[in-house]
C-alpha cells in the first residue's frame, strides 16, 4: 500500500488485519501505550498537551513495510517522516484522540506540531504536540485530561511510569490520573465478533466504550 494512501482510518484497518493473527479480540483492532504532558506558559496556562503513542508489535510491523528505503534493517526518523505527516494530519477526524476541558467548557486544539514517529526495537512511536486554540486558564476549575478512542477501534492504555506530567504548572497544582476498568467477559466477547473493517460499533456498546478512558485531574489553586 503506498504511503500516501494510508490515512488514519486506512492505517488502523490495515493493521487491525496484521494484528487479527494474533490471538486478541476483534475489537480493538490496535493497541497503544501512552502518555501525556500538559504544558503550561509562564503565566500558569494551559498551551498544549504532548502526546507520546507507542503500537503494539503486530501493528507496528505491518505499518512500517516497505519504508526502509536504504535498506539497512533500520528505520529512521527521516524514513517514516511521510507516515508520520499523514497520520498526523489524519487524527483531526478523530479529534486526536485527545479530550480537554476546563470547567465546564471543552478545550478546542490547533493542528498539532513537532510531530514524528521512530521506531524502538521494532515498535513505532508517535510523538506530536497538540497546541491549544488559545491559552486555557485552569486556575480555580476542575481541569480533566482524557486520551481514548470512544469507539474502542484502538485500545489506548497510560504507561505505568509517569503516564502524565504537568510541565512549567503553577506552584500547588495536584493531580490524580485515572484508568479504565477492565470489560466483562460478555461484553469482550461482543466485540470481538465486530469484523476488522467496522470502526463504529452499536450504540449500546458504544455507552460502555466511551467510559474505558485514561486521563488525569488537575487542580491549580
């Protein structure tokens, strides 16, 4: 498959198929290991969340064929640039993945920035910035990080070291990550008779899916 052809949509069907070899249920089709930084300005506003997605192996092998071009058994920065760029631009439609609010009020994002992938021992790596529409004053609100596919086509799951980190907060601020609970043997199962090229699923399903978040409380006094 050309590189240009492999939006997200594509991307993640594509390898959904590699990985459906593998004994793991049909729904979700790709898993990620992530973790997030929300980043603060020197006035104490929230300006962008940094996001750091690792794929799991089955993934990772199908997405990178073909693009090790000088063919030294590496695969460079430079080589999964094109992939990155598409991808990348492919999150939009999916709202990246990524969820803000401050208060009652959801956070809009800009096109991310200083985005790339690299592959370690194999596995392909995104990191992207997400910048803020404006810069968000989170002082005296409830603040919610959230980084999940409500549709559970990919399972995203926060590292356990540091899965989120404040960088340049305000002095007191206080955080509590959280994590989803794990799905009940029936409702596994349920999904795992969606086939490969399905992202959305019933809407009674969907109820439960859009809980299965990981995400972080701030609070800055």
């Amino acid at each position: 498959m050309p590189i240009h052809c492999r939006g997200l949509r594509g991307w993640l069907i594509a390898g959904a198929l590699a990985a459906s070899v593998a004994p793991a249920f049909a729904h979700p089709h790709v898993f990620v290991d992530a973790k997030a930084e929300m980043v603060f300005d020197a006035n104490g506003r929230v300006t962008a969340i940094r996001n750091v997605w690792r794929f799991d192996d089955a993934y990772s092998a199908f997405a990178s064929q073909g693009l090790d071009a000088d063919g030294d058994g590496a695969l460079s920065v430079a080589e999964l640039k094109p992939l990155a760029e598409v991808n990348v631009s492919s999150l939009k439609d999916f709202g990246y993945f990524t969820f803000l609010a401050a208060g009652d009020r959801d956070i809009d994002f800009s096109e991310p920035t200083e985005y790339w992938l690299q592959s370690d021992d194999g596995l392909l790596t995104l990191y992207f910035t997400l910048p803020t529409k404006e810069a968000v004053e989170i002082r005296g609100l409830p603040a919610t990080l959230e980084v999940y596919d409500p549709t559970y086509y990919v399972a995203f799951g926060f590292v356990e070291e540091t899965p989120v980190a404040l960088d340049g907060a305000p002095d007191a601020c206080t955080m509590e990550v959280f994590r989803p609970e794990e799905l009940d043997v029936a409702t596994a199962a349920t999904l795992a008779e969606i086939p490969a090229d399905q992202r959305e699923i019933p809407d009674e399903l969907a109820m439960i899916t859009r809980d299965l978040s990981n995400g972080a409380s701030v609070r800055c006094p």
